[in-house]
C-alpha cells in the first residue's frame, strides 16, 4: 500500500507466474527472430528463381516483407520486459517504478501484436491480386487499421501511467478503457474485413 492508502495493485502479483510468461515471451520473441531470419533468406532463394520465369509474379522485397513482422516481434520482447518488472513488484508491492513499467509495456504490447496482423493482412491480399476483395481501399487498408492501433496504444500508455497517482487514478482507467474501445473497435472491423474477404476469395479466387 503507497502513502494516502492507494494501492498500486488491487491484487497480489504472482512471482511464480511472472517468471513462467517472463520466461516464455523471451523464448517466443529469440524463437520468431530466428524463424524470421530462416524463411527470409529461404523465401527469396525461391521467389528469385520463380520470377525468372514467371515475371508477372508480385513481390515484396526481403526487408519490406519482413518488417510485417518486426512489431509482433517487438511486442513479445515489450510483454517479456512487463513480466519482468510484475516479477519485481510481486516482492514489494508499494514500488512504483516496477509498477508503472508493467502496467504501460502489458497494456500496449497486444496493439504491437495488431499491427503485424494488419499489416500482413495487406501485404497478402496485395500479392494475390485480390485488393479489390477488401472493403475499403487496399492502399489506405493497412493505414487506416495501423492508426487507429497507434493511437489507442498511446491512449493505454498515457492511462497506464496515470494510474499510478491516486490525483489522477480515475482518469488514467477511463484513458485506459478509452484505448480499450478504439483498439476493440478497430479489431472488429479488422475481423470483419477479413471474413468478407476469405468469403469474397472462396468464391471468387484470384488466377
């Protein structure tokens, strides 16, 4: 308990816990980073040798299309550093560094998780001649969908952080709850788009 009676968490953090998921977003983000590397340089060996003879084929460059991948990657690094810090606090509860830490880098790293979905998302309906099967636009698609995820990690890390203040705990969860919204509501429409395009694409597929 912080001065004033506030409590930082209306919960006890389990270390044991803490330590699994610690453990387990490191190992996922060098295991992703790896894999990453692999199929890059494997994927170019064989598109290289298919546009030889097929020129009409659509390709990303190595690094364009692996940066779809660079936020999931960053946010299983983001989750693993939040876990770190609740294993931190799960020793001394009335520290306020380790808890805003967590709080903000646990709150955000699922819009990094977002960002690589709509991204790829875009990047395939691209190679497969299929933009016209989204529902908006296919160059503002992965803009618009980025955006809206951007500014609710912002709103979530704003809150986050807010929320360590007793002055400023209730407007920090509304700002939270805020981000929460915009980032469900995005999601949705995500959601939606892809399933009008799966549909689209089953009936209708691309030569």
């Amino acid at each position: 308990m912080a001065k004033d009676g506030f409590e930082l968490y209306r919960y006890t953090p389990e270390l044991g816990a803490s330590i699994l998921f610690t453990v387990l977003f490191a190992v996922s983000g060098v295991a992703f980073v790896i894999l990453l590397f692999h199929y890059s340089v494997k994927s170019k060996r064989r598109v290289g040798s298919l546009m030889k003879s097929q020129p009409v084929l659509r390709y990303y460059g190595t690094v364009n299309l692996a940066g779809a991948y660079v936020p999931f990657i960053f946010g299983c690094f983001v989750e693993c550093v939040g876990f770190a810090f609740r294993c931190k606090s799960s020793k001394d509860t009335t520290l306020l560094n380790p808890y805003i830490i967590q709080t903000v880098f646990l709150l955000v790293s699922p819009t990094l998780y977002a960002a690589s979905i709509y991204m790829i998302f875009g990047r395939m309906a691209t190679l497969l001649f299929a933009e016209n099967l989204m529902i908006m636009p296919a160059r503002f698609n992965t803009t618009i969908f980025v955006i809206g995820d951007v500014g609710s990690l912002l709103l979530q890390a704003i809150g986050g952080a807010m929320m360590s203040k007793v002055t400023s705990a209730s407007s920090g969860s509304h700002l939270v709850t805020a981000g929460l919204f915009i980032q469900i509501a995005f999601f949705g429409l995500f959601i939606i788009n892809e399933v009008l395009f799966i549909f689209k694409m089953s009936k209708k597929p691309t030569s």
